[in-house]
C-alpha cells in the first residue's frame, strides 16, 4: 500500500510513503479452520464437557429395557444416555440399571445426570426392577467411558487423561458414604449438575469402602 499526496489540486502526485499489506489474525483463521460447529468435531480447540463425542453424525435412541431384553452399544460408538424413564412411576423408587451384569444406577439423580457408555457395554434392569426407557444418542467414539468400581479401591487418573465424573452410584442401604478426592472428603453428591473434573494422577476414593459404589464419566 502507498499513500501519495497532491499539492495542485490531483494534476500530480508525490509519494510519501509505503508499506507491505499484513494478514490480519482472523482473516488468517478463516482461511485455514474447518466450519466452525461450537458443539462439533469440526473445532479441536473447543471442547463441551456435555457433548465429550461431539454433535455431528448423531442418531437418537429409544429403547425399552427390562430383565429379558437388553441394548448392546454398537462397534466404534459411544452411547450418551440423558434419561431412564420408568415405565410405571409407581414402582419409581424401585428403577434400577444393570450394566454389564454388574453394575447398577439406582434411580437417586439419574433425571439429572447422564451417561456415556462404550462399545459392546450390555445394559438391562435385574429381575427386581421396574421396565424402563432408555434415551440418549449414539456418537463416534472420540473419549473413553469409564465405569469405575470404587469398592476396589482409590481409582487414579491415568498418566496425560483428564477424568470426567457424571454420576456416583451407591447402596440404597448406604445413605451418606463419603467421596474422596486426593484425601479430603467432598459434601455428599450423587449427581452433580457439570462433571467433576479430575486430572492426571489425581485421586478419588469413598469411605466405608463398598463393592456397590461406582462412578460413571469418561476419559479425555
């Protein structure tokens, strides 16, 4: 760019200065940034602890479970799981999920919380539960569920993973178990309203020790 200046009125010209043009910062970004998507994949910069997966290529799910019929999630998806519905709501405190033939989410906050499982996890409800409707999406996998038994002692995040906690399941006969985190008890919670986010060699451990007490997140 340069800038000339007249002193008779335009009939000539003198040049006084020039300089390079620059890129400007987001012309820049524009030009090499996929569309932008603030809940996508398409950003590697932005990540929502909501959508860990993600929202392109989403399918939705609806399924009813009981003790004899039961969803597999499919090869290289991850399903979210936003609710558990109990098919008849007078039965509602006796809704429970069984994970894998093991693990079960009672009904305490479930509404509230949500889930994120892997391929080949088998969920079903045991015998003394109600029927139920699964709802939620399946995704691309992109983070890794973890379902984590605490009974077997303190968990550590892995080396370089982030751990996102979206649910504690406990006892029913257990009514204030407390949850540890590097040492020192939080204020009881089953489902918080946003994960709890631990990272990278931190700790977390419940007392009394219980084989029935599990978290629920994922792995980033």
């Amino acid at each position: 760019m340069q800038l000339e200046l007249s002193q008779n009125d335009g009939a000539t010209f003198t040049l006084i200065g020039a300089s390079e043009m620059l890129s400007v910062p987001y012309a820049l970004y524009a030009g090499t940034s996929n569309t932008p998507d603030p809940q996508g994949q398409s950003d590697s910069t932005f990540f929502n602890p909501l959508y860990p997966d993600g929202t392109m290529n989403m399918v939705g799910v609806s399924q009813l479970i009981t003790d004899s019929t039961f969803y597999v999630v499919p090869a290289g998806k991850n399903l979210h799981v936003v609710k558990f519905q109990v098919v008849s709501t007078a039965q509602y405190n006796l809704a429970e999920v069984e994970v894998n033939g093991i693990e079960y989410i009672g009904n305490y906050g479930a509404a509230q919380s949500f889930f994120v499982f892997g391929a080949g996890d088998s969920i079903t409800c045991p015998q003394s539960s109600p029927s139920l409707i699964l709802s939620g999406y399946l995704m691309d996998s992109m983070v890794i569920p973890v379902n984590v038994d605490l009974g077997n002692g303190t968990y550590i995040v892995p080396n370089g993973k982030q751990f996102f906690v979206t649910y504690c399941s406990i006892p029913k006969d257990i009514s204030t178990p407390k949850i540890q985190i590097n040492g020192i008890s939080l204020i009881y919670f089953v489902a918080p309203t946003l994960p709890i986010i631990l990272s990278s060699g931190e700790t977390i451990s419940v007392t009394p020790a219980t084989f029935d007490t599990f978290l629920y997140g994922y792995l980033k």
